[in-house]
C-alpha cells in the first residue's frame, strides 16, 4: 500500500524543466518582451445563463475569511482576506447572543465547517455552543435555527470534522466531550445519544488528524486524550494506551503520521501507527505556550509563546517527523502572542495578541521555500475587544487551484492560476471540443493561425505526434496568457501549413496550443521518483462515470477521469441522488496517475511511469491502492489536506484502441463542462473567463458568458 508519508517525500521532491517566460521571436538571436493583448475594460457584468456563479472579476470574492473569539467584547470579529491581509467585515464585531451578561469570559473559540457554510463558537461558562451561517462576500454571521446550544460546564473548545457533518465541543471542568451532528443544509445541531464521551478535567482544545479517523484532546494536567472517530455515527473509541503524556493543544500533520502536543510548556512529538497508537519521536523538542499549527504542506511547524518572549517559533519538519529550527526563529509577535491559524492556502500566519496592550492580530508571510515569518504592511491588524480563538474559512464561490505548491512549474512556488505554467490553453474558436478549424484564441485574445502571407503564421507546432497543432501569432513573439505560458516547455516539431512533415523545430512557446482544446493542460513531473498531488477545486461529490467534453470515449478508461459535482456541503440524500450541482458546471482532472481499480471500486495509483513516453502499455504492474483518493460517490471538501488525485500521463492510444501509459507527458488538464443536468451533454466553458471584446465562444454556443471562475484571484492580476 502506498503510505502517506512516501506520498508526501515524493510531492516535496524537485523535478527540473521550467521554461523562461521571457518574449522570443522565430529568427532572432535576441529576447523581445512579449506584449500583453489589452483587457477590455469591465463595464458590463453579464450572468452566466443557468449558472449560479458570483461574477469574481468585478464583484470581489475575498480569498478567504477569518473571525476572532472577543472574550472581552462577547463577541465574534470577522475579516474579509485579500491577497493575506485581513479587513474589518461590514458590521463586525458580531454580537454573540449567548454571550450576552458574560462578557469578559465569552465567547472562547472558533470553528468553521470544511465548506466555509457555518460557523461554530464555544461559550465558556455560559455552558453553550452557538452556530452562525457565513455570508461568503460579506461574512456576516447569522444565528443557525435552534442556536445556541446546550453542552454544559466550562465550554473551552469546538471543532467540526474534516469531513463535515459532525460538531465536537469540549467542556474543560468536566472533560466531557460533546458530539453533535450537522444538517448540511441550513447547520443546525443536534446532540447523538451516545454523547458526551470523557476525557479529563482540564481538558482543552481538541484538534483532528486531516483524514478525521483521530480526534486528540489535551489537559491541562499534562494528559493527551487519543480517540478514534466513527466518520459515520460520530462516536469515539480510546486509542490503546490513551491518555498519553502531552499538553492541552496539538497539531496532527497532513500525512496523518505524525502528532506534536505541548502547551503550557516543552511540546513532545509523537508517530501516529495506522492500528491506533502513539509512539513519542525521540529528540524532539520545541517550545509551545497557546498557538501550534502545521502547515498543508506538511513541512513547517509554528508555535507561539506568549509573554515575555511574545514570539512565533518556527520549525522545519523532516520525513521523521523530526524538527529542525528555522533560521531567523523565533519572530516577533506582540504582546500575549497566543492563538494561531494558517490562512487556507497556508501562505500567511496570524496570530492573536490577547494581552490587553495589545488586542489586535500580528499577520505573516509564509516563505515558501524555507518557511520563514515577514510581517505583513499593515500588521497588526486591529481587534480591540479581547480576543482569543481565531480561525480561518475557506470559500466556496468559486475554484481553488488544485495543485498547492510547486517549485519547478509554479513561479514562486505557491501555484494559483497565473503562477502556474500553461502549456496548452482552452479554445473560444472551437465550435466542439476537440475541433480542428486551424484557428486557435486564448481567453487574452491571442490568436494563433496559419497565414500564408505573414512569414510569422507559415508553420504550424504539432502537440508531440498527435493529430493536434499550435499555431503562432501574427507577430511571431511568444504567447503570454497568463505570463507563465510555456507551450509544454523546450521545442516543438514544426511543419509548414497545410502539411504533416516535420522540417525542423521551434520553441513552443511561440505556438499557440491547441486547437479545438476544450480545458487547460498544466504540466506537472509524474517520473520514477515524483507524483504530484492534486487536490479538489471545489467542494462536492466525486464521480468517475462522467464523460468529459469531447464525447463517450472521454472516459475514466480511457482519460483516468475523476470528475467534481460541486455542492457546497454534503447533499441531504448523499452523493448517489443528485442529479445536477449547484453552480450548473462540473470539475474534471484528465490523465490521472490515480484511477479506479481492475474490481470498479478500489482506488489505485501508478507510483511511477510504466514506459517511457510514446508507449503502449495498459496497465500498471507496480500500482498500488490509494487511501487517500475518494471512492465514487464521495463528498470532499476544498479544504482538505489529503489529496484526491496525482498527476499522471495516461490518454487513449489510438494503436492499442484504448487508454495506455506515455501516450502524453504528464500533466494534469483540468477541464469545466456547463452541466445543467448530470444526463445533459457537457458544454465546456473557460474558467479564465475572457478578457477581449466579443467573446467568439458566446457567438458559437448560444451566448454562453464565459466568467472568471478563480476564486481569491483577480483576473487582471498576473
């Protein structure tokens, strides 16, 4: 079986062949600057007909949201996030109504569900937890029905499952654990019978591993409660050996091996085994005093101590689990430094001051490579009324990029829509998928075409030996796109239009590709030592029975296709009962490393390129089953940290009559198909939107509008 841990050394690997995205001219010896096509200005919003979809370009998303437990305010604060720096929201502080008459020790602690839905607050000595649904432009806060709700005693601490769908709050007198389930629809709660399940006294804040199997809660006794979840029922069955040594907060790592606990004091570092037990890392040590936080990375720690150091401590982690200092560590904070959260993309920190000196939040920069604090301009950002817990929403209007950070395809690392490297760009000149009119046009307006009186648009480049070509532009510099646009790196074998035969080769960047492409290509390593993890989109419910854009063979045997059914949060009846999504498109990855198994139900993957590229082999005689890929009919949340899928070089082989490995390079191409029924014909749409005068794709298929999709990104931001 193929284990997380190895999954995640494999991910972190380096694999070289980034392309410049400097301008080159067919001909030149010399580097030109390549001219960005100018973006029509964005006078009009036009909605998208039969989609629900908040149009990102004009009407800013924030990136994401935060909110702050004020203890001193009875209170809750909400931010809006843009490029990592928190806003005050319209209308906040919120006014927690159970905490009204306890102010000063209410409310405590924050949580928000998978979906960025809901919003859960524990309330101290009132005895109660209260839920809020989350606008997701504004993020205001409204009461759920039947908030708030009774736990009882000293509630210290809330947490919602990985998943979703389950509430668990602690009580710190008792160490009574309560357990709540969640309707999807509007998050309300309601208590299961089995509930509350015990810890100790002095319990305090409970945390769960990634894959939400494990649930930990810490005391202030020097006590780790460790408990496995049923995902289904919400139920908690002790670990052997449970409680253990520990502290009252810990931080599990997204591989799922790995637990560090502490606070007040020295933090201990424990293996997670896969039966159910801990086992304590020796040589670990670190400080800790209220904030501990993993990154989705897996590779930094940060721990925070409050006074007299008022400091974060950052910590890189090997793929023992073991931790080195970073340099440069420990960063200032403020006065009372205490609780943390990693905003979703784990770009930036925040921490919350809580002495009353202070009462703001400190924001970071997360240094990518190295893992290292900045401050932000601007930090600290302001509070004011005693704040505590703090905690982090992703959004769901929209796409989230699906690979997280890549050093060699990814310009800085952290890959979002114009950082990444495009090789092959979406078509608004195809009348259907896969069509061959000899005129390509990207979302920029960039036009590619043979011209037989231009010397620029003589040849065209072929996309390695298929049927399919790139063209160049009229001015014969290279393409631009999204200022990353590589047209799959190196050279390309070029013909003279109107031919098939190879006279000699040219860089692919100067092509526009490719023709009739209804998605985008990006290219990521899949080799014998790398796979790429790739992650949801959106949230929703997973299928590999979708065809994608281009017909019945753009299939799970042919293509590895796994496709998103976008929903927000897990659908009433369960994944197998619905019958569209709720944004009227659907999400698809192609050419997958990880696919469905030879018994149509088990997830396997390849952990490496059977043959080299141009081979013909069907099947993978190393595969290996993938734990951390969903089975049909699975719910996943953008938010989680396990991946879905790794990239792959899998695609139907014309000579085999099936699909077969090497028949591309490897790349993920992640398509968006119009789905307005799931038994509707897939109409693919452009989620870069467009960007220059009449769109030709809305002339070609019945005014379709296609919208920037990205969500957290500016589309006239590169």
């Amino acid at each position: 079986m193929l284990r997380p841990s190895w999954l995640l050394l494999i991910f972190l690997m380096g694999f070289s062949g980034k392309v410049s995205a400097q301008g080159t001219q067919r001909g030149t010896v010399g580097v030109r600057s390549a001219q960005r096509p100018a973006a029509a200005s964005p006078s009009k919003v036009v909605s998208l007909s039969g989609l629900d979809i908040r149009p990102h370009a004009f009407t800013p998303v924030p990136d994401s949201l935060a909110y702050v437990a004020n203890t001193s305010g009875g209170s809750i604060s909400a931010y809006t996030i843009y490029g990592g720096t928190p806003h005050v929201a319209a209308g906040s502080p919120f006014v927690d109504p159970a905490c009204v008459g306890q102010e000063g020790t209410c409310p405590v602690w924050v949580a928000g569900d998978p979906s960025g839905s809901f919003l859960y607050v524990a309330e101290s000595a009132s005895g109660m937890i209260s839920g809020f649904s989350i606008d997701s432009l504004s993020g205001a806060l409204t009461a759920v029905p039947g908030s708030p709700y009774f736990v009882g005693g000293v509630v210290q601490s809330v947490a919602v499952h990985p998943a979703g769908g389950l509430v668990y709050a602690v009580s710190s007198d008792s160490g009574d654990i309560s357990v709540f389930t969640v309707n999807p629809q509007d998050g309300s709660l309601t208590q299961i019978p089995q509930s509350p399940f015990s810890s100790a006294p002095g319990a305090g804040i409970v945390s769960f591993d990634p894959t939400g199997r494990c649930l930990f809660v810490g005391t202030d006794t020097g006590l780790l409660f460790a408990f496995r979840v049923n995902a289904m029922t919400g139920v908690l069955k002790p670990f052997r050996g449970s409680p253990y040594p520990g502290g009252n907060r810990a931080a599990v790592h997204p591989s799922g091996l790995f637990l560090y606990t502490g606070g007040p004091s020295q933090g201990i570092a424990y293996s997670i085994s896969l039966s159910g037990s801990l086992t304590p890392i020796s040589g670990v040590q670190f400080s800790v005093g209220s904030g501990l936080v993993v990154d989705g990375t897996g590779r930094f720690l940060y721990a925070t101590v409050g006074s007299p150091a008022n400091a974060v401590y950052g910590y890189s982690i090997n793929t023992s689990g073991a931790l080195s200092a970073m340099p440069n560590s420990p960063f200032a904070a403020g006065p009372g430094a205490g609780w943390t959260a990693l905003d979703p993309t784990g770009q930036y920190l925040y921490v919350v001051n809580t002495d009353a000196s202070a009462a703001n939040i400190s924001g970071y920069a997360v240094d990518p490579v190295a893992g290292g604090l900045t401050q932000m301009s601007g930090s600290p950002f302001p509070n004011g009324f005693g704040p505590q817990g703090i905690t982090t929403v992703t959004q769901n209007e929209g796409l989230t990029f699906p690979v997280k950070y890549d050093p060699t395809f990814c310009k800085g690392g952290m890959c979002t829509p114009t950082t990444v490297n495009v090789s092959a760009v979406f078509d608004h000149q195809q009348k259907y998928p896969y069509e061959q009119d000899g005129v390509i046009e990207a979302y920029t307006g960039e036009i590619g075409m043979c011209n037989s009186g231009n010397p620029n648009q003589q040849y065209r480049g072929r996309v390695g030996s298929t049927k399919y070509w790139g063209y160049g532009q009229a001015s014969g510099l290279q393409c631009f796109v999204n200022s990353n646009y590589t047209g799959g790196g190196g050279q390309s074998n070029e013909a003279k239009c109107g031919t098939n035969t190879t006279v000699g080769k040219a860089a692919s960047n100067l092509f526009l590709f490719y023709d009739g492409h209804p998605g985008y290509d990006y290219p990521f390593a899949f080799n014998s030592t790398t796979l790429t993890s790739v992650f949801p989109a959106i949230s929703g419910c997973i299928t590999y029975k979708l065809d994608a854009g281009g017909g019945a063979t753009v299939n799970q045997a042919n293509y590895h296709v796994l496709t998103i059914i976008p929903f927000s949060a897990p659908p009433t009846n369960g994944c197998s009962n619905i019958t569209g999504s709720q944004t009227g498109y659907v999400v698809s990855y192609l050419h997958l490393a990880s696919y469905v198994g030879a018994d149509g139900t088990t997830m396997m993957v390849c952990p490496a390129p059977p043959n080299s590229r141009g081979g013909t082999t069907t099947t993978c005689p190393n595969e290996q089953k993938c734990d951390s890929c969903p089975l049909e009919g699975t719910w996943v949340s953008v938010s989680t940290q396990q991946p879905i899928a790794y990239v792959g070089n899998f695609a139907y082989d014309s000579k085999a009559k099936t699909g077969a490995w090497g028949v591309v390079g490897p790349h993920l191409h992640l398509e968006v198909d119009q789905m307005l029924s799931l038994t509707a014909k897939p109409l693919p749409i452009d989620p870069y939107g467009w960007q220059s005068g009449s769109d030709p794709y809305s002339a070609l298929h019945n005014n379709v509008v296609n919208k920037w999709l990205w969500r957290g990104y500016n589309s006239d931001t590169f």
